[in-house]
C-alpha cells in the first residue's frame, strides 16, 4: 500500500467563532487549528501535511531567511564580504571547540580573510565575482610577493566566501577559478659543515652583544638575549636528534619527556598535538645526554619541575619565546653568511626539523619512510616530496661509489 501525502489548505476566509462554537461539536472544534480572524494580518498559508508531525509556515521560514540574511546580506542587494568574514569566522570558532580544526588554522584563516581578502572585495557585490575578479585578486596578491603556495591559500578561503553564498542561495553556483600551477620549495636543510659551523658559531657568540644599529626604531629583543644564551647550542643539538617543529618546543615541558635506559636509550616525547599530530616520538640517543645537562642547567636556576618549559622557562609569553630563537638562529645564520641556500631558498629556525629528516635519509641506510614519518608525526607523502626527492643520488652514495665483483 502506497503513501500519498495529502496537503489541506486553509483558506484567509473570515469566520463567526460564535457561530462555530454554537453549531459545531466540541470533539470537531478541539481538533481545529485556531485562526487569525483577520484575514489581511495572513500573509501566507498554513500547510498541514497528514504525513509530517510540524506544521510548514512559508512565513517563519522566510522570517529565518531575513534574519540570517540581515546587515549587508538582504537577498537582491549588496552583500558585504566583512559580513561574510564575521560568519565564516564563527562558523571556524565552532569547528576549533569541536576539535575539527585548531586553533592555528583559524587564526591563519582569520589572518588570511580580513586582510587581504577584506581589503580587495571591501567595495564588491560578492554575488558579481566571477573568474576574472578572482583572476584579478590573484594578481593583486603577486603583486605583494606572496609566494604561489600563499597564494593557494588565499584562494581557499575565497572558496569558502562562494561557499557560503551558494548555500545561502545568494549565487546559484560557484564561479570558475584560475589554473594555478604550484612549485613546491620546501625549506632548504643545512649540510653537516654547515651544521657544524652552525654550533661552533652559536657558542662562539655567547662572548659577544648585538648591537641595534637602528636608533629611531624599537629593538624588540629582551638584553638577557642579545648575547647567545647557553641553551641555544643545546636547542639546536635536540632539534635535529628529535625531529621537532619549532611548535612543539614552543609548547614542550619536562612532563612531556621521559627518559628510557636499557637496550637502547633515548627520550619518548608525548608533545601536545599539532597539525593534528598527537602520537608520542622517540629520540636519537643523544638526545639523552643534552636533556639531562639542560635539566640540571634549568634546575640550578630554580625551573626544571614538571610544569615547567624545557628551554628559556622563564619566558611565560611563549609567542615571544619562539620569536625570540627565531631572531637568535638568525643571527647565527647571517654571520656564517648561511641565510639563503644554494638554490636560494631562505632558511629558518624550521630548517632544522628539514637537516634531521634529511640526515636520517642519507646516514641511515635503508630506512622505512613509514617509521621516519610516523616518528617526525608528518606523512610518506611529505617526506618524498620534500625531502626524498632531493637526496636520492646522495642516499645511494654506497652504491654509485660502489665497484663490480668480478
């Protein structure tokens, strides 16, 4: 037996509730709907469908329609990208309490939308954007030497401003995008003389104070860091022997490390998660010996418990921790004359997890890339692309170098 949904339309008709009341049944009246008995107040009908247990207002719903259309987004008329932005970011904010993003990815998308994106669409109808407008914000963004993977990034967030609109029914579809072609250029590693020369330099400048040679302008590092600090040397040394991001320093406390004696020993790193990556990592082997000298050195001077941060524990603005190491490997680099790399990438304090992966892969013979991946908590995927790819003659050393048995 088939279903059929039956609709009863109720017509704006004036009625005698006097009348009704008088001729009609109490059982009929107590199963009819209450009427306006003023037609014209009526703006749409009521449908009753035997099928559905909620009545369907047309009215309500386009009621809803207005209220989420309002300031800037009234169907037919201007719809103002800053209005967009503020959805969009509250629709981001739920996504981080969910634990669907984190709190790096909306602050990026934040960035990312009311900056450039805000300030290029301020004066468009979203609703007119077309491939040429996009064509032309793409442009606009070369012309701020934004980087081509940068670029991609911004058109993401585009396509989530179009997103929205379709859903809104604002636009029936999404607007055509450009091609873009992107060159990946991950950042360039350091070769074990450069490493070398890194660490000889880095004790090297502890005898020495950076002078700010720009008097109209603040210097923004603290003095206690404008002589290389001890535990510099230490923090490179246990970048490359862990494999961590400059994240996960930023964040690491004692509590997250544990030391493992037996037949191998190392460190089992349980760092809080990032790029949704929460598994725990183990260490090299010497990365033992540098965390105990670093423990006793922050001990000594009233640190080292568990609560507290592994390197400059003093610094409870850890935003400006991380800046601050940033600023000191650059020094470090730009007195070795090492910023740019031979092929003219630029290299960061971030180049250092890029040396230990790439390290693993050419003195670790035939390494599995799943454990390497797992271990550094990136993917196979990263590793051949930006650093497999590059080194396969030098991983193979062996066998070029290698001569014929007869």
């Amino acid at each position: 037996m088939t279903q059929q949904t039956v609709n009863y339309r109720i017509n704006n008709t004036p009625i005698n509730m006097t009348l009704l009341n008088q001729e009609t049944p109490q059982t009929i009246t107590q199963c009819l709907p209450v009427l306006n008995t003023h037609a014209k107040e009526v703006n749409n009908p009521l449908i009753f469908k035997l099928n559905n247990s909620f009545t369907d207002n047309k009215e309500i719903i386009n009621n809803t329609k207005t209220l989420t259309n309002s300031a800037g987004l009234q169907a037919g008329g201007f719809v103002s990208i800053n209005h967009v932005v503020s959805i969009i970011l509250a629709q981001e904010k739920h996504k981080v309490e969910r634990n669907e993003i984190t709190e790096g990815t909306y602050r990026m998308t934040k960035v990312r939308l009311e900056t450039h994106i805000a300030d290029f669409f301020n004066d468009t109808d979203l609703c007119s954007i077309n491939m040429g407008s996009i064509q032309r914000f793409i442009d606009f963004l070369s012309d701020q030497d934004l980087s081509t993977p940068t670029i991609v990034g911004y058109i993401a967030q585009v396509r989530k401003v179009l997103r929205y609109l379709v859903e809104q029914e604002h636009i029936a579809q999404m607007p055509l995008f450009p091609k873009m072609k992107v060159t990946q250029k991950p950042r360039g590693a350091f070769t074990v003389t450069e490493y070398a020369a890194i660490l000889r330099q880095s004790k090297t400048l502890r005898r020495h104070v950076f002078h700010w040679d720009k008097p109209d302008t603040r210097f923004h590092i603290k003095p206690e860091y404008r002589s290389m600090p001890l535990e510099m040397n230490w923090l490179i040394r246990f970048m490359v022997y862990t494999f961590l991001r400059p994240g996960d320093v930023r964040q690491l406390k004692n509590k997250h490390i544990e030391i493992i004696s037996g037949k191998f020993n190392y460190l089992r790193l349980t760092p809080p998660e990032i790029k949704r990556h929460k598994s725990p990592t183990v260490s090299l082997p010497q990365a033992v010996n540098i965390y105990k000298t670093l423990l006793a050195h922050q001990t000594a001077k009233g640190f080292g418990k568990p609560d507290d941060y592994v390197f400059f524990p003093e610094e409870k603005n850890r935003l400006r921790c991380l800046n601050t190491i940033g600023w000191l490997f650059n020094w470090i680099m730009n007195t070795l004359g090492i910023k740019a790399g031979p092929h003219g990438a630029d290299r960061s304090f971030y180049s250092l997890r890029h040396t230990a992966i790439t390290f693993r892969l050419i003195f670790d013979g035939n390494i599995d890339l799943l454990t390497l991946a797992r271990n550094a908590r990136t993917s196979v995927e990263m590793i051949e692309k930006f650093y497999a790819s590059t080194l396969s003659a030098e991983m193979n050393i062996s066998l070029l170098h290698s001569k014929r048995r007869a």
